[in-house]
C-alpha cells in the first residue's frame, strides 16, 4: 500500500524567504504525483503535475521536482508572500492500483508572516 | 464552466439521520470521486465512478452509498449517520487516466454529526 509522507506538518517563514516542502512516497511505482494548495475551508487547487518520466515542474513562482527511485519531491515556492499562506499537499498515483485513486500526504500548513 | 460543484456546503446531522451530498461537474469527465478529509489524515477515497451507471468502493466505503444515474452528476448517501462521519467530504473528477490528467476538486461539504 502507497504511503505518503509529508513533514513538517506546519512551516512559519518571514516574508520573502525560500519555501522548501517536502513530500515522501513508500513505493516507487508512480504514474505520477500531484501538488495542490488548499485554503481554510476551501476546496483543493492543482498547482504542478509532474509525471513520473519528468524530474521538474516549474510554474512562476514554484518549481516541483521529483526523485522517482528515492521516493521524493519538493515543492518550492521562491520569495514567499503573505498570500503562500495555506497548506500544500501532495498525491501520488501508483502503477497497479485498479481503484484510479490519489494516495495523499497530510499536508504542510505554510504561514508566511508579513 | 462552474467545474465542480458540491451541495450543501455545510450541513449539521444528528446520529440516526439520513441525507445526500450531490457533486455536479461540466466538464464532460468520465471518472468521479468522493473523498474525506480527517484532520492529520489526508484524504481517503470512499467510492469512486469510472462512468455513467458505475460505482465502486475506495479505501473507506463503510456507511456509504452511491449512484451515478447521470454522468456529470455523482450522489454520496448516509443512510445513518453515525459521529465518526463528521468529515468535510470532497468529490473530485478527471477526464482520463493518462499521466498528464488532473484531478479537479469541489469546495466540500462539512458535515458534523451530533
């Protein structure tokens, strides 16, 4: 069975710093992986796919990458703004798996302090 | 487009109570999904649709029904609820399985049952 780590579960970082999330998958046999942002009380929002042939994603301010045979990706976000805040999760989807489901991560709560 | 919508956005239950979450995509996508949200927990799938007239169980399928009469609609039924399914429920949809395809999400439903 997938499992999908995130750690930490809550960052807080001044405002314009570096943002550097981690997220961590038990088995390696991914399609692909999926970065969202949710704020309170929100839905979920798609912010990079990368498939499992690609090492980076890259869109404005963020860039994704992945290490299929470690088991990693990161999500960074350059020069943070209080509007980052919100947390950010992560899924995979597994080769083999008959359900077509996302495993996801628990998320890391970003606060961006002003 | 709306994308995907979920009614209600919120509804309060008393243990016992029956009711019915109602997903909505325009997009024409063939696969459909209802997700829970527990603190700490991520998301699980409950059930999922890989077309009009198709259900099947995901990982937490317990005191949970659903229908897919209509192929842009996706039903989620309590027959009883029970305090355990205090959630906030998501439904999702996609318009494929290859591995560029996205998962788009509603806004949830919060559910407390009393």
């Amino acid at each position: 069975k997938q499992e999908v780590t995130q750690i930490p579960a809550a960052l807080s970082v001044p405002e314009g710093e570096n943002l550097v999330l981690n997220c961590s998958f038990t088995d390696s046999a991914i399609y692909n992986l999926q970065w969202f942002r949710q704020d309170p009380g929100k839905g979920l929002t798609s912010l990079l796919l990368i498939q499992s042939s690609q090492r980076e994603q890259t869109s404005g301010r963020l860039n994704a990458s992945l290490d299929k045979s470690s088991g990693r990706s990161t999500l960074y976000i350059a020069a943070s703004q209080p509007g980052d805040s919100a947390t950010y999760l992560c899924a995979v989807r597994s080769y083999g798996s008959n359900d077509y489901k996302l495993s996801f991560g628990a998320g890391t709560t970003v606060t961006v302090r002003a | 487009n709306a994308g995907v919508t979920q009614t209600p956005k919120f509804r309060v239950l008393k243990t016992g109570q029956s009711m019915t979450l109602l997903c909505a995509q325009d997009m024409n996508h063939e696969y459909m999904y209802w997700y829970r949200q527990d603190p700490g927990m991520g998301l699980r799938l409950i059930h999922y649709s890989v077309g009009e007239g198709t259900t099947a169980k995901g990982e937490v399928p317990d005191g949970y029904n659903v229908s897919r009469l209509k192929k842009q609609n996706f039903l989620l039924g309590l027959e009883s609820a029970a305090p355990s399914q205090t959630s906030v429920y998501f439904c999702a949809s996609t318009d494929g399985w290859g591995p560029n395809n996205e998962q788009f999400f509603g806004p949830g439903t919060r559910l407390t049952v009393l």
